[in-house]
C-alpha cells in the first residue's frame, strides 16, 4: 500500500512550478517535506490530495491510478486528509461544533460516532470543550490552527497532510501536538505528510525526509544522512542544518575529532557532545 | 514612551482578557512579548495602535492617547502593526506601488512620497526589487515589503505580531536582521513571538498570561528562574545546551561564540 507518483510535473498559471517529481510514499511513515517558499511543497501536497487533476505523469494509489473524472478522484482520495496551511483556507463554517462535523458528515460518519469523536478530538489539540458554540472567527491565531487540525483529524484519514501545523502555536502546544501526532501515526500505521519550515522538528520526529527546491525533489532519504551525511543537498536548497547537528560540528571543529552518532535528534547529540565537552581540558593535554 | 496604565479589556461583557495591565516602553527599547494561544497578546498589539479601546484605564502615546478620537490618526501613524505574512497580502502589482499605497491614503505630498519610499526600501535591503512583481518575491522579501509600507509612514514604534512565523529559514533570518538593524537606528521594537531564540535576543521581555503581566524582565532573567514552568513557554536552545553541558556561565543567543569561548586554547 503507498501513493506513488513518476515523472509527475505541473504547470500554473505558465509556470513549471513542479518538475519531473518520482517518488513513493510508504504507508506507515513520518514523511516531512522541506524547501524553501516557492519550492513546490504545497503543490505536491495538493497533487496527493487530488486537488490538481492537470498534471503530467503518472499518480497511482495503492497501485490504482488517479480516477480523471472528479466523482472516482474524489473517493479515490476521500482517505486523505490535509490540513492546509492558512487555517482561514478552511474554515468556513459558523461555530466550531459545524465545523469539526462538517468533515466525518459528509464521509457519511453516523451522529453517535462523531459525536463520541468530539470530546477525544478536542482533548488532542488542547482545545476546551466550551469552544464548541463559538463562532471560529474570534479566535486567536492558534485557536484557529487547532480547529483547523482537530476538523481533519476527526475524520481518521489513512494519509494526513499537514502544511505548516506549528506554526503560531505556543512553545508547549507546537511540542504536545507534534508528540500527540507522532504517536496517533504510529499506534495506528498511518502515513504522515509533514511540510516544515523547522530543520530541528523535522530532525526529531521524521523517518523520511523529502527536499524539494525550484519545483523539484533534490532528496529523499533518512533524516541521519540527510542532516548529517550528505548534507551537500541541503546546502543546494538553501536550507540551515538543525542546531544540535550545527552544534556537532561546531565541537568537532574545536576538538578537532570526529564524533560518531547514528540520530540527529537533539538528547542523542547532547549526549554525545557532552562526553568531548567534559574531556575538552584533557583533550589538551594530551 | 508607550504606557499601558490599568488596561482592562474583555470582547464579551463578563469575560474579562486583561485585567489592569500596566507597564510602559522607553523610546528605543526592544521588547519581546510572550505567552501561550489565546492569552491576549493580538489584543494588546490592537490597543497599542488603537485599534481597540481599553474598557477600562488608558494606553497612552507620549502625551497621545487612543481614548481620545482627535488624536487616533496620530496614533495609528506612530505605531505600525507588521502581522504573519499571509500569502495574498499584496494588493497591487509592484513593490513600489505597494509602498506608495500606504502613503496616499496619507495625502503625503509627491516629492517627499518618493524620498519616503527610497528610504523605506532602502532600510530593509529591497531598493532593487522595486519593480519586481509579488509573485516573483520569497516570502522574506514579501514580508520585507510589508515592513516598508509601514516604515514609509514614519512610525515611532513598530509592533510585529507573529511576523515571523509563516516564513523560510532564510526568511525569517532576513525579516529578524531588518528588525533589528532598525532597532540599532533607534526605532522602538515590540516582538510578538512564540521562538524562543527570538526572545533571547530582544533586551526586555514582557509574559503575558491570565489577563496579567506575569512577568517583566530580561530574557537571561526569564529563562533562569523557575516562571517558565507555569507557562507553556519552552527554553530556548542555547538554554538547554546551557543545562546539558552544566555551563552556567553568561547566557547568550548565540550559543556558538559561548561554547567558543568555553574551550581552552592552546
Ligand atoms: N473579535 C473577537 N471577539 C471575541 N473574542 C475574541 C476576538 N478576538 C479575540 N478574541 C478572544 O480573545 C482571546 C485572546 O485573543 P488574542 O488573539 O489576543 O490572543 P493571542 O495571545 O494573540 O493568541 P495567539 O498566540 O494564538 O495568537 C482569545 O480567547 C480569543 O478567542
Ligand atoms: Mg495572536
């Protein structure tokens, strides 16, 4: 099971704004999509959702192709949720209680389930269950974007795009959500789309990770070799390492020793880097 | 130079969202402000420019204030308000247009408009992009631009709310050094942030949190004492560093020339 795509490229408004992209997308994984504004991130998002039916190439899901007509494209991708990047994008209902149903209604959820759904849902994105009955439009930056997230994960999709999530979320709530994510992905082998502008998020959380850059993939690999191996691609891209990988090689200059470690998460390299830093008198010495 | 004294506010009679918030910002100062969704502080950046209304107390401008209608238009000139870059925040065709549209609405005069609108590029590093079109620009730039429009108006202060958060590595870099380059010619800064690292660099931190001011210091000050806990704040990554390496030496935002300067030459 996965979505695939092969020499997929697509044109907006005259504009090649993805170019030749192959890739399989595994069910199962945390994939995070980084690259510069411009690169083309939402717009592969949008061709995995079905949202750009005027593509070249090739999109299969779970080896079916893409259906043209709009009617078996829409069921095709109905298990894909995507969670756009400016919450106002889609958020269009009147109180928050029409807007979180909105979602499992039309996959025809019965009222029982999504009611049940509610309370579980709100508690996942650290949303009061007062909420409910107010009008999405008077709320705070972050109360939106956890409207926004709770509406889609609500109806329990097999893939869920998220573009941006963190952004304007508080310090705890942006570590609590991506820590609740990563568990409802795992617990339940879903697929995670994640599109970050966070080099030390997605360091922490991705199995996968894809570097997109003037409308094409310049990379697809692990995070460890991304971030810390061939690092060559994210230099092309623009693209800064994660601190606690700058930190490793800030250490490794000064010590003038190469430190191993297999994770470019931020407690594995802390770890590391203090065992040098505590020897760095002797290191002198010697 | 801004003073806050006794501010109440709430939207909805019973539901108050600040209660007495007092505190004032010198002319020059850098000063972040923090606290968790929903906490108020979009609210605060409204009344700073009078977009709202205190319900109760006063916000004051020098010897403005926005409770009194003659002096709003000065006000809303003198405090600009720099938000999250959506990406249709452009309403005409060019840079440049983009910049002198602000100032009609001013009836700025047509010699000074174009001085005014040099200069404003000039000061965040976009004189030439001037006719650049808005799709062809990052989002830095974009946002870049937006601060011009702003800055063409003459503020005294500059409030950004959140101005950061939607933008690349490379952009939010750029909008940062703009801000703070501004700071270093003497423009008043509030930063509405939730990046910690952001913080850290700002000269005085303002936290935000049931309707008070719950904290009011320097961020070193913040970030060491046991506040945090009781905040959905987290610390920022020089702090952490800080405590996995049992440094407790001067905290720094650039935790690369403190960890420099803690290893021994030869
Ligand atoms: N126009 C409005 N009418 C009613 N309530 C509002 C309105 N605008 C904001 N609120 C409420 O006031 C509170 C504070 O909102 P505000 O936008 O000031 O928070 P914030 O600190 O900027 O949050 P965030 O970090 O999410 O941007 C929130 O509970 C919000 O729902
Ligand atoms: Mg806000």
């Amino acid at each position: 099971m996965a979505y695939e795509l092969k020499q997929v490229s697509v044109s907006l408004a005259g504009r090649e704004v993805l170019r030749d992209i192959s890739c399989t997308l595994q069910e199962g994984k945390w994939i995070s999509i980084i690259g510069p504004t411009g690169a083309g991130k939402s717009t592969f998002a949008k061709v995995i959702k079905g949202l750009i039916p005027a593509y070249k190439g090739e999109y299969t899901l779970h080896r079916q192709p893409l259906p043209g007509d709009s009617k078996g494209r829409m069921k095709a991708v109905r298990e894909i949720g995507y969670v756009f990047q400016y919450p106002e994008q889609q958020i269009f209902e009147t109180t928050v209680y029409k807007e979180l149903t909105f979602g499992p209604k039309m996959l025809g959820h019965s009222r029982g389930r999504i009611e049940e759904a509610l309370e579980p849902v709100l508690r996942q994105v650290g949303l009061p269950a007062e909420i409910l009955s107010a009008s999405p439009l008077v709320l705070s930056g972050g109360q939106k974007r956890r409207v926004a997230i709770a509406s889609v994960l609500i109806t329990d999709p097999k893939l869920l795009i998220l573009d941006e999530p963190t952004a304007g979320l508080d310090p705890l709530s942006r570590q609590a959500l991506l820590q609740m994510l990563r568990e409802w992905q795992q617990a339940n082998h879903r697929t995670v789309l994640f599109i970050s502008h966070q080099m030390e998020d997605v360091a922490e959380y991705s199995d996968e990770v894809m570097v997109f850059h003037e409308g094409q993939l310049l990379g697809h690999s692990d995070p460890g070799t991304l971030f810390m191996k061939n690092t060559e691609i994210l230099r092309r891209a623009g693209l800064p390492l994660p601190e606690p990988v700058q930190l490793l090689r800030l250490v490794e200059e000064l010590s003038g020793r190469t430190i191993e470690v297999d994770s470019c998460r931020e407690r594995d390299i802390f770890d590391k880097v203090r065992l040098v830093w505590e020897a760095r008198g002797l290191h002198h010495d010697e | 130079m801004l003073i806050f004294d006794q501010v109440h506010y709430y939207y909805r009679k019973g539901q108050p969202l600040l209660a007495s918030v007092s505190f004032e910002i010198q002319e020059g100062e850098f000063v972040a402000i923090v606290g968790g969704n929903g906490s108020g502080k979009s609210t605060l950046a409204r009344l700073m420019n009078g977009l709202l209304q205190p319900r109760e107390g006063e916000v004051r401008l020098g010897h403005l204030s926005t409770r009194n209608t003659d002096d709003l238009i000065k006000i809303r000139e003198q405090v600009g308000l720099v938000f999250q870059s959506p990406d249709d925040q452009f309403i005409t065709t060019s840079v440049l247009d983009e910049v002198v549209f602000g100032l009609e609405n001013l009836r700025v005069p047509r010699e000074e408009m174009s001085v005014r609108v040099k200069q404003a590029l000039r000061a965040v590093q976009m004189e030439d992009y001037a006719e650049a079109m808005p799709h062809k620009l990052s989002g830095g730039q974009k946002q870049r631009t937006a601060i011009a429009s702003i800055l063409a108006m003459r503020p005294r202060i500059l409030v950004f709310d959140e101005a950061t958060s939607m933008l690349d590595p490379q952009g939010r870099s750029q909008v940062l050094s703009v801000m703070h380059e501004l700071h270093r010619q003497g423009m008043t800064i509030i930063h509405i942030t939730h990046h910690m690292d952001e913080v850290l660099e700002a000269e005085r931190v303002l936290l935000l949190n049931g309707g008070a001011i719950a904290f009011d210091g320097t961020p070193p000050e913040l970030f060491r004492t046991g506040t945090l806990a009781d905040h959905p704040l987290d610390q920022p990554f020089a702090v952490r560093l800080q405590h996995a390496l049992g440094l407790n030496t001067g905290l720094k935002a650039d935790w690369k020339e403190m960890i420099r300067t803690q290893w021994p030459t030869s």
